[in-house]
DNA sequence: TACGTATATGAACATATGCTCATATGTTAA
DNA sequence: TTAACATATGAGCATATGTTCATATACGTA
C-alpha cells in the first residue's frame, strides 16, 4: 500500500494461502480427499482402492488431521474419515474439473 | 468405478492436480502471482516490492516460466511478466478470500 | 569497444516431504 | 488373558524444494 496504488499480500497471509495449497500438493492426499468427497471411508477402504501400504495412507490421514481437512469417528475398531473442510473440497473439485475441461 | 459406484482419480489426473497445487504452495510464489494479478511488474519491481534478492525471485519466476503461469515482453533490458493462467489466479483470489473471510 | 544496468542460471546447501519398515496402540472375540 | 485385526507412529532414507553466492547473458550508452 505503499508507493503504489497496488496491495501485497502479507507475509502471514501468503503463508497461511501456501498451508492449503500445500495440503492438495501431493497426488495421494488428493486421491483421498477426492475419495472422501464422495463418501466416507474406512482407513481400510482407502488403503485397497489407492493400492497402497496402510502405514502410507495413515501417514497421510495424519497430515490431513492436522491440517483439519478430514475428520474419522469410530465403529469398533475400524475408524471412518470424512471431510472437514467443505471450501478445500470446492478447491478442489474446481481444478479438477478445470483439468477435465482442457 | 469397479467394486463400488464411485469414481476414483487416475494417476495422471492426481499428478496434474498436484502439479498446479504445487505452483500455488510457496509463499513467495503466491506473492508474486498476487502483484501480477494487479499489474504487470518488472522483475525489479517485484524484487522491491518482495524485498528478497534479485536471484531468488528470477529462480521463482523460471519456475513459474515452466509450469506456463506467467509469460513476459521485453522492454529494452527490462522484462515485464504478467501472469498467464486465468483459471489458477481464479483458485488464488478464492482461497485468499476464504482466508481473509474467516 | 567498454561499461553499467537488468535479468538469468548453475552449483551448493539446508530443510522439507513422502515413503518403507518395524513396532506400538486400541478393539473385539474366544 | 490371549490372539487377531484395524490403525497409528517413530526412525531412517531418498528425493524435492527454496535460497544464496558467484557468474553468465542481454541490452543500452558513451
């Protein structure tokens, strides 16, 4: 704001903006939020439909947990996940349908 | 689409997704498409505006070069860039406003 | 031509990231 | 309690990423 007539971003702001997109920045972790767009899942679930070993897929839901992008609650003991963060979601259905529509 | 009704994503579609999150993940990345969202900017201007080293934001800049987010003219022995991708300022201006919409 | 300014680029380095392997924790059932 | 299953977690490793430093390239001007 100052100099010109143009505003920058804050430091505080630009980072917070890089945490989200570094959350969808991996292929796995949008193969599980798009999995978990559609339905609920179990860490099970996830693991047979993305082929791969289970400590990767927990490994992954952890990052999601901590970024408050997923969310679980239990069944005995299988855990389900979903989605916590409905704007994420938005995000990124709308890439992936800007990929689909080149 | 086997085993279930519902669709997962193909490699190839995570890893495109991927790819444009990723252009988006960096802090000074995200800056620097902010300012050229407002305005063309030379490659010293964004410096200034930065305050990073002229070598750091023209690394940033080739990246962005590659993944075809910005383009520039010449003007004289100043380069003017602007971004390039419509679509993925889009996704930036929204998930800033979600941030500052908190 | 030589010099100054604007920008790009390669090498090196420190840090971050995503996976594997081994193992721990929590739950159910016998 | 013990065994089996579902999931989480820590350590280690290979690769990716962002910056700095030094230097190269390109253009304008004297």
């Amino acid at each position: 704001m100052e100099r010109t007539d143009h505003s920058f971003l804050s430091q505080a702001t630009a980072d917070e903006a890089s945490r989200i997109f570094k959350a969808l920045a991996d292929p796995t972790r949008i193969k599980i939020l798009y999995l978990l767009s559609q339905e609920e899942c179990s860490v099970s679930h996830i693991t047979e439909v993305l082929e791969m070993t289970q400590s990767a897929v927990s490994h992954q839901l952890s990052t999601l947990r901590k970024l408050r992008l997923v969310k679980y609650r239990r069944e005995g003991s299988t855990l389900y996940y979903s989605y916590d963060d409905e704007h994420v979601i938005t995000i990124l259905h709308q890439v992936l349908s800007h990929i689909n529509c080149n």
